[in-house]
C-alpha cells in the first residue's frame, strides 16, 4: 500500500477532457468509480464547452466511490486538447504526487489505477507511463501507445513503405514492461514534478501531435516513459474529434478536417522539435514531405 503525500490528499488527479463524447464519458467516470483502489484519488471532468449532453449526463449518474473526489468543471469555450487539459490541472489539488490524463472515450479495468499507483511507488526510475491501450474496435493493442519519434525516415516509410521496418511504430512485444520515446494521449500518467519541469501541454496544438511533443520534451529533459502492459484499459478511438471509428462513420467532411489537423499538427512539431537537427537544404525537402502528406490524407478523406 502505498501512502498519500498528506492524509488529506490525493495520491492521484486524474484529468478527464470532454468535448461532446456523448455516453462515453458517463461510460468512464462509471468505470473508475468501479476502481479496487487503497489510495485516494482526485477526478477532475474538464468540459470543452461541449454542444452535446455529455457533460450534463455525466453530472447525473451516481458516483459515490469513498476514496475517488469527483470534480466537475466547465471551460468558457473549446480551446483545444492541450488548452483543456492545462485548464484541468488548475482544479487539481497541487499536492498529488501523480497526474494522469485519461480520454473520456476509455474504460478502466478495476485494478488499472492503482496498479499504476503501485508501479510508480515501487520503480522509482518510471517518471512517466501508460498502460496497455486497447482498442475496442480490434480487440488488441493500439500500436500508438508503444511508438518512437516520427523522424522523417520514420514517418516517410510508415506513410508510404510499410512493408519496410521502421521505429515510428516499435516492432516490440506489446507483454513487456519496457522503456518507450512515446505513448497515446489518450492515458498518460506522470510524476507531477515531471509535468511541471516540462511546463505541461503545449498550447499550440489544437488536437493531434499534442502527445509527441510532450514526450519528446520529457524525453529531452532526461526523463523515463515506460510502456506497462500489466494494466488495461479500452479505447473507443475517435469520439471527441468526431470520427467515431468504432460505432458510426464520420461525414467526409469530418474526415478532410480531420487530415488536415493532423498534418498540421506534424509541422507544429517539426518546427518545434526536430527541423533543427537537419541541414538547411534538407529542410524543404521535410517540408515538402508533409505537404505531399495532406494532400494524400485529404485525398483520401475526400474520395476513398
């Protein structure tokens, strides 16, 4: 068992991010609220301003878990994912020892938080970690979750030569506790010192990329992200930003949007991280690569 830094305060804040997931987030506070924990833990519900009912359902359902605080708490508009969340972490209690920042569209198994707890408390060398993501849609692992930095190498082959290895997704087995460059936003935990040497999210994303720039920054400062298969939980892919990959199909325009993001999203990052580590001549080459990159994604939204 593992002890809180202060009786009265949480071991854990868990940050939920909700933008019109509709009965998911009711599906995940549910599911925590199922938690087996021996710590106290904080549950923050951060609203993006949602048009939808989500947020109000969610309000609604019963949670009465003796050892879970849930907080609800609404954003004067949509900023963004990255926004939200540092929106969030201001409702959290600046005492708990870790934050996790989990998707509305999730299910935790009852023993994932605590387990996750337990495994900070006993590997002191872990700063930050996620667990095994499933996706609900395919039953396995998302290969998100367990990746490497997209260099340009790495992005160009994964993109347009997948038959050729590459270490954008590691070809690792999913079953081994292992240190990671990069996991999936959509469960995210850390040693709150950790988020606050890196300064937490990075406003400039909107939505995607989000998640690499904060681990490539943690990994820059010489922290440890690990990959912990022994704790699970389900992810409902594509809810908040509308693609809803696992229940109905997103409209084409959805789709385009979406693409465009995305590609976006990778040059925010290029231009923050990595264009730096290249010689001037290559960089329009990089840039000509991402460019060649939406094109082929909005081409596809648009006509396949």
């Amino acid at each position: 068992m593992t002890k809180s830094p202060k009786s009265n305060s949480p071991v854990l804040s868990v940050i939920v991010l909700n933008y019109n997931a509709g009965n998911y987030l009711s599906q995940c506070l549910e599911s925590i609220n199922h938690s087996v924990l021996t710590d106290n833990i904080e549950v923050i519900i951060a609203d993006n301003l949602s048009t939808d009912n989500s947020f109000s359902l969610a309000k609604k359902i019963k949670l009465s878990h003796p050892q879970i605080k849930f907080i609800f708490t609404q954003n004067n508009k949509n900023g963004g994912f990255s926004w939200g969340n540092n929106q969030g972490l201001k409702s959290t209690n600046p005492q708990s020892k870790y934050v996790l920042f989990l998707n509305p569209d999730t299910a935790v198994e009852p023993n994932s938080l605590q387990g996750m707890i337990n495994y900070f408390e006993k590997h002191s060398q872990v700063d930050a970690a996620t667990c095994d993501v499933i996706l609900a849609v395919t039953g396995k692992t998302q290969p998100e979750c367990h990746r490497g930095f997209p260099t340009p190498w790495n992005a160009f082959s994964y993109f347009f030569l997948p038959f050729i290895p590459n270490s954008y997704i590691l070809q690792k087995d999913f079953s081994v506790r292992q240190p990671i460059d990069c996991c999936v936003g959509a469960f995210f935990m850390m040693k709150r010192t950790v988020g606050q040497s890196v300064g937490w999210w990075n406003e400039k994303y909107f939505f995607y990329g989000e998640d690499l720039d904060f681990c490539y920054k943690i990994k820059q400062l010489g922290y440890q992200l690990f990959f912990i298969p022994d704790y699970k939980i389900t992810h409902y892919q594509g809810i908040s930003s509308g693609i809803k990959k696992t229940k109905t199909a997103a409209s084409r325009n959805t789709k385009v949007r979406s693409a465009i993001a995305s590609t976006e999203a990778m040059r925010i990052f290029y231009r923050e991280n990595l264009i730096k580590n290249y010689p001037p001549l290559l960089q329009p080459l990089i840039w000509q690569g991402i460019n060649l990159l939406e094109f082929y994604r909005v081409f596809k939204a648009k006509y396949l």
